[in-house]
C-alpha cells in the first residue's frame, strides 16, 4: 500500500514568481506531472506587489539601446554592493539566466517587456531593469505567469492548499505535506520545490533575525510566515544571511503607499524635520536608505521634487498608487510647504537655496516652485535570508551536502544581497526568484526523465 494519498513528479510548494516559473520550466519534459501548491491567492505574493521591474544584463531590449552590459558586469555590480563573496557563484549562475528568462517573458509568454531607461537605480552602472509596458507592476507579471500555468496539460495548480511540512526518509526528501479541502494529504515527489516567501510576517522569526526591523512598518503580504525555512532546518538545512531584508524609505507614513525609487534620481531633496538635507540622495539604494532614515530622531524625513521631475515619476504604479490615496501634494511656494509640512520655513528656505537638482541627466539648478512634497518612513518589504542552496537550486545540508530532492528559491532561499540590508540592489529580489526558478525548473526538466522513481 503506497505511504501517499497521490503522487508526483515535482511539487512546488508557493505560486508565487519562483513557483510559477519553476513549473512551466519543468513542465516543458511532457513526461513530467508537476503541482504547485499556493497558500492563497487571494492573499497573494510579494512578486504581486513588487513594482515587477527585472534585472537582466545582456538582452536584446539593451543592444536595441545601444547598451553595452552582460551577466558578468550585473554580478559584479550585485557583488560590489552586497560584499558577499561566497555567494559569488550563485549571483553569476541567477545573472546568466536573467537575460535568457527575460525574453522568454517577452517572446514565447507575451509579457509587454521594455527597458526602463528613465530607472536609474543606486549600484547599477548601466540600465537593466526592465518592466512592462504600462507600469502596471508586479501583478501584470504574476498574471502572465499564471496563464501560461493554466495553459500547461501537466501543471495542476491548487490554490488555499498550503504546505504544511515535508517528507522524508533516511534524509531524503520524498514528498510534502498538504492542506487540501481541510484535510491533511501526503503527496509523493521524485522533486519538492520550496518557493515560499520569506518570514518578514512572522513576528517571532522576525524578532530573532531582523530585530531592527521589528515595528517598522510592513509592506509584505502576511503570508510571508517562513514555514518552508523552518521545514529545512528541520532536515537539518544551513541557512544564510538571515538578518538581511529589503528596507524601504520612501513609504509614505499614514497611507502605505511607496514614492517611486527613481525621485532622488531625477534630482529630489531630501529633509528632515528640521528642514535640512541630512543625506545624498543618489548615493543610497532605497533599502539602504530605509536605514537612514530609521536613525533619525522621528524616523522622518520630507522628500520634495518639482515639475520637471513629477512626469517622469508618475510613470510607476507605485506613484499611481500614492497619487490616488493623496499621499503627496503640489505647493505654490516656500510658506505653504512648509506649513503644510510643518517644517521650520527659514531652514527649509536656506536649504532649498543651496541645494541644486543633479539627475543622471547633468546639473539642473535648483529645484523651482510649485514643489511636491510627501512625508517618508522607512519600512520592510521582505526578508533575504533563507536555506543555502547551490547553483543549480538544491538545499545544502548545514554540513555542505545536498538535502536529495529538495531544492528551494524565492523567499524561502537565501537571496543574494548579502548579510546587510544596505546591501540589497533594485531588481535583486525578482532577480533570485525567477533566476532559481528557470534554474530549478530547467535542471529537472532534464534529469527527472533519466532518473529511476524511488
């Protein structure tokens, strides 16, 4: 009598962008019967409410720019950000598959792709994030992703079906535990694909590794719980960069929404509640200015920026987003910004008049009335850390080996910003769970057919 209520050949536990691009690339050996199981789409992933911008050095929508970048200068720029050395094999190998998953999107699942050359980020020498057409966000690229799934004959995906656990045998992986229709199902694989997101909902998880980040605010979704961490380590999985996570400082107190990343690039000041400029706004990646941000006395700041910059901002969801809740306003002059702000108007006035607007574009003066201005905090997004994985996906054991047939990406995976969260570059968290996920998914496609059931 078999020990499983069905079986498989791969399950992907999370339907999130790593789930998702795992199993259509396995899916591509027909022979293959491959399931994701999803926590709630209702609830949905962080990829859902990511702006969905994608790294990729090296792709036709750069050389059509006459851009001149490739997965080897990506890395090194992740890499000089981050400091992280010994995760230098797996920033080249999710680097190598960016550029190939990119026009993947673009050509055969017909995701509006182009090259966001008005994204200037802090770190990346050369433009490469690439975005949809319409900024509509994260959500445009999960549902791409998810209508190629329901296209696949041998992809069954189930949703309010979370993992509950994983099985195992004399240390190897042989299935996964399920919730399915309320009650608990055993289902066999040849492969188990943790894709979870991280822990960053999880206030216990996040009290123990991130305690810096505890109270600030939280822009994840909550069911971010770090269960398929905590299931590696079980087996007995090594774990990496744990007290990493994405910040953010440019969350606007009050409504929750996000100012778009590329302002302090397009030339935006940055104060505090003193009226000061208190930081280079170009020099900080928006996690590491999250950090900033969080050491100031109220843990606010005032970003402001003027017409010449607020067209090219509204074109990003996120601004569309914070427009719509009211979460910044244009003002006419000095008097009404800084009453509306409640900043002292004689600093705010001498700051203003020494600052000059430097975009990537060269030196544009001073900024000119009318201004927009919102408040800003610092928040989190999601957690980096997770279970150490190889260059081709799978969980190492904490002595170094391979946990067989468990493999992990997405939130569930260490990412690969480095120990810090200053550490993390724009574009690297898609960056690591589609890179996993082509890599994970291509690699059974190939060796599962060959391999005997066990």
């Amino acid at each position: 009598m078999s020990p499983f209520d069905y079986e498989v050949d791969v399950a992907v536990v999370g339907g999130g962008a790593c789930g998702l691009v795992t199993a259509l690339r396995a899916a591509r050996s027909p022979g293959l019967t491959v399931a994701v199981f999803e926590k709630s789409t209702r609830e949905g992933c962080n990829a859902q409410i990511s702006s969905g911008s994608l790294a990729a050095g090296g792709t036709r929508f750069q050389r059509a720019a006459g851009i001149d970048d490739s997965p080897a200068r990506h890395a090194r720029d992740i890499l000089a950000v981050s400091g992280d050395t010994e995760a230098a094999p797996l920033v080249h190998a999710v680097c190598e598959a960016a550029p190939r998953y990119v026009e993947w999107l673009a050509d055969e699942l017909g995701h509006p792709l182009e090259l966001g050359l008005d994204m200037a980020r802090s770190g990346q020498s050369v433009p490469r994030l690439h975005t949809d057409v319409g900024r509509g966000g994260g959500a445009l690229l999960v549902r791409t992703l998810r209508r190629a799934v329901e296209t696949a004959a041998n992809i069954a995906f189930l949703d309010a079906t979370p993992g509950t656990g994983l099985l195992s045998e004399d240390g190897r992986v042989t299935g996964v535990l399920v919730r399915e229709n309320g009650r608990t199902r055993r289902v066999g694989a040849r492969a188990v694909v943790l894709a979870a997101d991280g822990f960053a909902a999880n206030t216990e998880m996040l009290a123990e590794h991130c305690p810096d980040a505890c109270g600030a605010f939280y822009g994840g979704v909550g069911t971010s719980t770090g269960d398929a961490i905590s299931w590696g380590v079980a087996l007995g999985a090594g774990t990496r960069n744990m007290s990493a996570y994405l910040g953010h400082g440019m969350i606007v107190p009050g409504h929750g929404t996000r100012l778009n990343p590329v302002l302090p690039f397009l030339g935006a000041l940055l104060v505090g509640s003193d009226g000061r400029r208190f930081a280079d706004e170009r020099a900080q990646g928006y996690s590491r200015l999250g950090r900033i941000i969080a050491a100031r006395p109220d843990g606010r700041a005032v970003l402001i920026w003027d017409d010449r910059m607020h067209d090219t901002a509204m074109n990003s969801e996120l601004m569309r987003q914070s427009q719509e809740a009211g979460a910044f306003r244009r003002h006419p002059d000095l008097a009404a910004l800084a009453t509306a702000l409640a900043l002292p108007a004689e600093a705010l006035a001498e700051t203003l008049r020494m600052f000059r607007a430097v975009s990537s574009d060269g030196d544009h003066g001073p900024l000119s009335f009318p201004l927009y201005a919102a408040r800003v905090t610092h928040g989190i997004l999601a957690t980096q850390g997770g279970l150490t994985v190889d260059t081709t996906g799978h969980v190492l054991h904490a002595s170094g080996r391979r946990i067989p047939n468990l493999y992990a990406g997405g939130g569930s995976a260490a990412g690969i910003s480095g120990p810090s969260t200053e550490g993390y570059m724009s574009g690297n968290g898609l960056l690591a769970a589609l890179g996993l996920g082509w890599i994970i998914g291509n690699h059974l496609a190939v060796t599962l057919p060959h391999s005997a059931r066990t």
